[in-house]
C-alpha cells in the first residue's frame, strides 16, 4: 500500500520506495530484463561492503526478474547540497567526497570486472560522433574530418591506457553520492593533507563516508576518471581555481596511498592535471553522445538541456594543448565560432 516511486535515472530501472513493519523504509529497484542486468549490482554493493564504503544493502534479490530489495540512504542528494551550500560547507563536502574516493581507490577489490581498454574507450568515443554530430546537429563528416578525429581519439586512448589503473565507479559525482552517510575514524593515509598544522589537526580526526550510487558499471581502468568526473561534473560547474584545488588534495593523497605508482604524475601535478583534463575530455565527448542519445533513442530530452555545459568543457581543454585543438575545428559548426582570428601589423 506504500510503494511510491523514489527516483529514476537516465537507464531503465526505476526505483520505488516502501515502508516497513518497523517504520522504516526500503528501496524496491526495478530493473527489467533484458535492458538491465541487476547482478552487477549486486556483485558491486557486496565489494564496497567489504571495502568499508557506504552502499544500499542487498537485503534480497531476483535476478530472473530484475527486482533488488535495498536498505534506503534517503533523499537527501549531495548535488543539490554542495549547490545550497555556502562555500566552505561545499569545500568541506567536496573534500570529503575527494578522500572517500582514494579510499575506495585503494581498498575497492577490482577481481574479476571488465578492462577500461581500448575497444572500450573507443566504444564510448564513437557515441559523439554517431548520435552528437550526426543525429542530433545533422552533420556528415568529411574524410579529412573523419582523420582528425581518428587521431584525436588516438592520443586520448593512448593517454588513458597510459595510467596506472583502479577500480573505476564510472560516475563518481555529487549526483550519485548521498549525505546519508556516516562518520568514520580516518586511516593515517586518509587524513587529510596539507602543511604541518592541518596535518596535526587531522590526527585523530573523522571523516564522512557518503552513501554511493550508480556503481554497477564499475571496471578496472584510469586512476584519473572518477576525479575528472567529480571535478567536471554533468549538473555543476565549478570555478577552475577550485578544482585544480580539490584535485591537487587528490593527488596528494593519490601519491601517498601508492596509487599513481611510478607514473609521471606521481611527481608531477603538472603531469596529472594533463591526464585528468585529457581523460575527462574522453568522458564528456561520451556524455554529449550519450545525453544525444537519450533525446533521440530513449524518449529524455531534458538530459540534452545540459550539452553546452560539456561543448564549454571540451572548448576549454581543446584551447587549452596543441594536440587537442583540431577537436575546435569539428565542434564549431554544432556551437558556432569558439575562436577569433586578428591581424597583427608587426
């Protein structure tokens, strides 16, 4: 008699909740076969169980039929949290989300789950071109088009194929972290870091373990993906200042939990902040393809509302290296002209 709907997300599940004999509530995830495949999740939850994260609890599953019955971490979004916040509350959310991800970076037991490989990669790429470009803007490429994004989508799958690699949750934004979490003592390696007096004020400290959403995609992959996508995010900007802030916090405490191994970046922020601008421009020539195609194929079109926010990231990484501008040339006829050209008389 209480089932009512949840939340839905840009897949077919849905979720609904329930209200239990002891005045609590559940989570009903309803995910149809054969468009989903619930056991991924399932696997997911139980790993980051086991790990110490926060996750809905699997209290009982269909798999045949597609249903999972969850423990319920509310309503209660970090998006609109860190949106509403004043800015030295979302600074605190923000950082807390940056070390729940090294943790789970470093204890996230990757056995078993797919590769971010190459024909991955690729296969996430080709969704720009195929629903962006031609379906949602009408343009057909030309040969000599079609090369510069063939090598452009070379260097990017050489720079992430370049990472050491973690287990990657794919989508690890404010949108797909909950503030029902919980507080925790923080392991030496997880405090947070800084000069001398933030690092004695951290002894002894607690950190917030936020409820996590959206894992069962989770691969093996890039260290830098799920710092590009909580920094760049689908639903929010922030100043560049900012996070080139949160992902040096990252890095340091990357570097110091062993994660960036002997990469370049280990000792380099220079280094990984290419790495992280270069992998989150993967992601979001895939988000504009994917939010195309939820217009087109899938009948969401309020996703679409949000493709210049990642036509602006994109323009701003291509300016930003040598290698990436040719991507300028093949996104203006879809955003209008992004450069100027002058006349010098010297």
């Amino acid at each position: 008699d209480t089932l009512a709907p949840a939340s839905a997300d840009a897949s077919f599940r849905r979720y609904l909740r329930v209200q239990a004999a002891d005045g609590g509530s559940r989570i009903v995830m309803d995910a149809p076969p054969p468009q989903e495949d619930v056991r991924p999740f399932i696997d997911i939850a139980g790993r980051i169980a086991a790990a110490g994260l926060h996750a809905p609890a699997v209290l009982a599953s269909d798999a045949g039929l597609g249903f999972v019955l969850l423990t319920d971490l509310g309503s209660q979004l970090y998006l609109p949290a860190v949106q509403a916040a004043a800015p030295a509350e979302a600074d605190r959310l923000m950082r807390e989300a940056v070390t729940a991800l090294v943790h789970w970076q470093r204890h996230m037991d990757g056995s078993g789950l797919p590769a971010y490989d190459d024909a991955l990669l690729r296969r996430e790429l080709a969704l720009f071109p195929d629903w962006c470009v031609q379906r949602e803007h009408g343009i057909t490429w030309t040969a000599t088009q079609q090369a510069t994004w063939d090598k452009l989508c070379n260097t990017l799958v050489a720079s992430a194929l370049d990472q050491p690699t973690v287990v990657v949750h794919r989508d690890w934004m404010p949108r797909n972290l909950m503030m029902a979490g919980e507080r925790r003592a923080a392991p030496s390696s997880l405090r947070p870091l800084g000069g001398q007096a933030e690092r004695s004020a951290a002894v002894g400290a607690t950190i917030f373990n936020p409820g996590i959403l959206d894992f069962q995609d989770a691969v093996v992959g890039p260290v830098t993906y799920d710092i590009a996508s909580l920094l760049r995010d689908a639903f929010h900007s922030w100043d560049e200042a900012q996070e080139i802030d949160w992902a040096a916090r990252w890095w340091q405490q990357a570097r110091d939990a062993g994660l960036l191994g002997e990469h370049a970046m280990a000792s380099d922020f220079g280094e990984c902040w290419r790495a992280l601008e270069w992998m989150g421009l993967q992601r979001h020539l895939k988000v504009l393809g994917i939010f195309c195609r939820l217009k087109h194929r899938d009948g969401k079109p309020t996703y679409a509302a949000d493709l210049p926010r990642f036509f602006a990231y994109a323009t701003k990484v291509a300016l930003r290296y040598r290698e990436l501008k040719p991507l300028i040339g093949l996104i203006e006829p879809m955003t209008g002209a992004l450069t100027t050209t002058a006349f010098s008389l010297r």
